[in-house]
C-alpha cells in the first residue's frame, strides 16, 4: 500500500487545514493511501518532516498551509536522492504559489486534486544551502513580508501585507547592486530585484508574465532607482501586466543569477528571511515531481 505524510501547519490561515483534517485523512485512506500526519511546532519543524519522510520512503508528501510550509518543505525535500511526489493543500494568507498553479482553495476540492491531478516535474531555485520554488527578491519593499507579524496575517489576510507595504514607501532607498545573468552584466541603483519561478508574487499574478515553472529559466525583474511617485504608479501597472514596458523595469530571463550589493541587501525567500546578499540564484530544471490540477495550465510550457 501507497503512504502519505501530511505536513501541515496547525494555525495557517486561520486554521483552516486543521478544521479539515479527519476529512484529508479519510480522502487519502479511501484512495488507497496508508496516511498520517505532522503537525508543525516552529520554525523549521515541516523541514525536518519533509526531510524524514523522504528517508522513510513514502510515496507523497503533502504539505498543507501557506507558502511559508511549502517553503520548508522543498528545503527538507530538495537534497534528498529520493524524493518523493509532492501535493499541496492551501491553508495560508497570500498562496502564491497555489494560485500560479489554480490548485482550488476549498479543501475538498484541493483533495480531489491530490486524487485525480496529474504528476508534473517543476523547477525549483537554489540560492547558496537554500531552496525556493516561487520567488527570490531583495529591497525595502520585499521585507515587508516578514515584517508583518503572524497574528495581523492571520486576522487580516493579505490586506495585512499591503498595510505593512505603505508603512514602508516613504523609507524606500536604492542600492548599489552588480548583476550578472547567464554571461549579461547590470551594474546601478535599483529599488529590488525579483528572481521569480511563477508568476504570481505577492498576490500580483501578471508580475512575470513570461513565467513556466518548467522552462529551466527564471523571470528576473529589476526596479531600477526611482522616486516614490513613480513606485505607486508601476505598483498600478504591475497589477495590469504592464510594468514590463517601463524603462525603469529590466525583465529578463536566466538560468543563473549572481547579484552584489555594496551594502546589506536581506534576501526573501517565498517570503521568509533568506540571509544576505551576495548571492548565486540557480534553476534546478526537472527537480520536484508535483500533483497539479489535470487541466491547461498557463504556468507550464509546452504541455499541450
């Protein structure tokens, strides 16, 4: 018999995966899985279960909750030699990377996914001993994801991001950065930077609209250095798709990205502290096999 290890964060999302639990449980025993979970404790706790599953040998890991659990997953999954097939159940605050793949946010059709969805391999990114599976970036404006503190999410949802966002526009400061991107060079002041693998980001799903999480390639976004009128204007265009004909916006696609900065840039990673610049960000093509919906899917490339 086929096992099943749910990871699932207890208080995402307003515990929405915990309400639902003996439901996944008894959708994953009837489809011929033996199932059983984990609650996560803290920080790092779905890593370390993800990691152990893979040496357990089980055939899915599914991780249930926001993108900060999918997150710790992929990092307890990515080094293994055997890795098991992944499924995601939604339980978070923004779910990015769920709404890239139109994995559906009630849980009894995001079962029903986990079921009958398809196996499809997906790129991941690398950035020194760390993971990501759906965005990379560094500058003011992407700390503001770990600013924001678990029980305003958890109250206000991703309304909470946007408050924390507009608390942090009149301190926005360029930074000196050299960017290298498959043998092609920037050098200047730049707002942020975004290494992308879908493209949805922080509940904008036109912010790289050239993106296939199977291509081997990430959608790199740069923020030039600008004011803070013009950032309001391109945050409007962004949400439109139209961002990316601005002279202040560089996108553009790589396989590998090197980026310097000449002072402390925090790196964010699916919206969780990442460390510090510098940095190597490497596409790993083909690196984790994913239940997706069994439908046409504009993330991907070339599947129908």
């Amino acid at each position: 018999m086929k096992r099943a290890r749910l990871i699932y964060n207890p208080s995402s999302g307003r515990e929405h995966v915990k309400k639902h639990l003996p439901y996944i449980l008894e959708k994953l025993e009837t489809s011929g899985y033996e199932a059983s979970a984990h609650a996560t404790t803290g920080k790092d706790s779905a890593k370390h279960a993800a990691s152990l599953a893979c040496d357990r040998n089980y055939d899915l890991i599914i991780a249930a909750g926001g993108d900060g659990t999918i997150h710790e997953v992929i990092n307890g999954m990515a080094e293994k030699d055997n890795r098991p097939t992944l499924g995601i159940l939604p339980g978070g605050t923004t779910n990015d990377f769920v709404r890239a793949l139109h994995i559906p946010k009630n849980i009894e059709e995001a079962c029903d996914v986990l079921i009958d969805g398809r196996q499809q391999l997906i790129d991941i990114g690398k950035v020194g001993a760390k993971y990501f599976m759906n965005i990379a970036g560094g500058g003011t404006l992407t700390e503001l994801t770990y600013e924001v503190p678990s029980r305003l999410k958890t109250m206000m949802g991703q309304v909470a991001y946007y408050v924390k966002g507009f608390e942090k526009l009149p301190r926005i400061k360029p930074n000196r950065v050299t960017i290298e991107y498959d043998g092609k060079w920037f050098e200047g002041e730049i707002m942020l930077f975004l290494v992308s693998n879908t493209n949805s980001v922080g509940g904008f799903e036109k912010l790289a609209p050239n993106a296939y999480l199977n291509d081997g390639l990430f959608d790199l976004i740069i923020l030039k250095k600008t004011n803070l009128a013009d950032v309001v204007r391109l945050t409007g265009a962004a949400m439109r798709g139209e961002h990316i004909h601005d002279e202040r916006i560089i996108y553009v696609q790589a396989s590998r990205i090197k980026i310097h900065a000449e002072n402390e840039v925090q790196l964010n990673l699916d919206g969780e502290y990442g460390g510090n610049l510098p940095g190597e960000f490497i596409n790993l093509h083909n690196h984790i096999e994913l239940i997706v919906p069994d439908k046409q899917l504009s993330c991907f490339q070339g599947l129908y």
